[in-house]
C-alpha cells in the first residue's frame, strides 16, 4: 500500500523521507528523520516505533546495516514489517519480511534507500532512486519530490493513491519541513504544490524558532511587514 524513499544529502547533511500511500495520513505512521542521525520508514502493516528505534540505534552510533539487524533481530512480528534506513555516513538498509503485501520491492544506493509494497510493478523503488539521481544538483526536497512522481508515473501501487508526505531535518532538532496531505485525489501533485509553497520560506521559519529579533515579521497575506514590504504569505 506504500512506496518511499529515505535520503541523506552528502552536500548538506540534511535527511528526508518521501512516502505516498492509498491509506489516508501516511507520513503520519511511516516517515522518520532526525537531525545528524538519519532517516527511516516503517511500512507495509505499520509498526510507528520501528522508526525511531532505527534512529535510536544510529544515534548510539551504529550504522544502518547493524541498526537494521538489530531491529529484525528482536521485532517478534518482524514478517509483517517492511523498513528502511540511511545513516549520517550514507549507508542504507532495507528489509521486507516475508508477509510482506502484493509484488513488493527495495532498491538501494548510497545516500538512498526507497521500498515498497503493493506496488503496480516490482520496478518502482528503482525507477525512485533514478529520479532522485538525475536530480542531484537540486535541494534534496526537490529530488525526494521528484522521485514521488516518477514513482506514480512507473505505476505506483496497485490501486490509487490518497496520501503523500515530505519530511526534511536540517541543523536544528525539528523537522525543517513536515508537509503532509492526508486524504486526496492527487495526493503526490498537492505535495509537490505544498513544498513549492513551503520552500522559499523554510528557512524564515528556523531563524524565528532561533533569533525572532531578526526574523521577518509578517502580518495577514497582503499587509505591509515592518520594512514597508508586502509579502505574499504570512509566516506565523
């Protein structure tokens, strides 16, 4: 019912997952990121702490391998889950366990890792990493934005997707961007409209969290701010 892909962005250090679904909220269950650590997905019949304890052991200082072997090790419902992760070295890992849902696949490369499940072709996770390689002069929400779509336009899943989502964690704990659409028609072109929208202002948003004195400060959409300019959006 998923496709996803987790990525590290060597130039920057900045982790992302990209996840679409037919289930309604998907990024809600399935996407994970944290700043300097890593990136992981927990999908297929969801397990949501799977996630963070793939990131709790590359905090700890193991790498995605040995974090993802820890994880299958232990999990005593391990053949219902599908997980990926990257590390902050590049290193990825992927697991499919062997209840895994329809034609369902992983592809992996350094910096990236993309899974899926119920998917129209085993072709889709490669067909992702490709995207996400073409792109790679561009912001890595671009290239994770990127991928999503060429996933849809290899077959994506079986059946229609209705939920799509974008994590992005940079130099501040918090994700940078956390963009969700939870139930829709075209879930995948609402995101990529979202993250057009949230790009230029993601970083005003950071400066307020740390130094409101010099942030932008701006009112309603329309109104002049503080320097006698009119901003487009309002930024809260």
């Amino acid at each position: 019912m998923t496709f996803s892909l987790a990525a590290r962005c060597p130039q920057t250090g900045m982790f992302g997952v990209v996840v679409s679904s037919s289930s309604p909220a998907v990024a809600a269950r399935c996407a994970y990121v944290r700043a300097g650590v890593g990136a992981a997905c927990s999908q297929n019949i969801t397990d949501p702490r799977l996630g963070p304890r793939l990131l709790d052991l590359l905090g700890g200082g193991v790498a995605a391998a040995e974090a993802m072997a820890a994880v299958v090790a232990v999990e005593p419902r391990i053949g219902y889950r599908q997980l990926t992760v990257v590390d902050a070295a590049g290193g990825t890992a992927a697991f499919s366990g062997a209840h895994t849902l329809g034609t369902h696949n992983t592809a992996e490369t350094e910096n990236a890792v993309a899974a899926g499940n119920l998917l129209a072709t085993p072709e889709i996770p490669g067909a992702m990493l490709l995207a996400f390689a073409e792109h790679r002069a561009a912001h890595l929400g671009d290239r994770l934005v990127a991928a999503l779509a060429a996933a849809l336009a290899a077959g994506g899943e079986a059946g229609p997707v209705r939920s799509a989502g974008l994590l992005l964690a940079a130099e501040v704990p918090w994700p940078v961007a956390d963009l969700r659409v939870d139930w829709s028609d075209h879930p995948i072109d609402d995101l990529a409209r979202l993250w057009t929208l949230w790009k230029p202002q993601m970083a005003d948003y950071v400066t307020r969290a740390l130094n409101p004195e010099s942030a932008p400060s701006y009112g309603v959409p329309g109104d002049p701010d503080r320097t006698g300019q009119t901003p487009t959006h309002g930024l809260r």
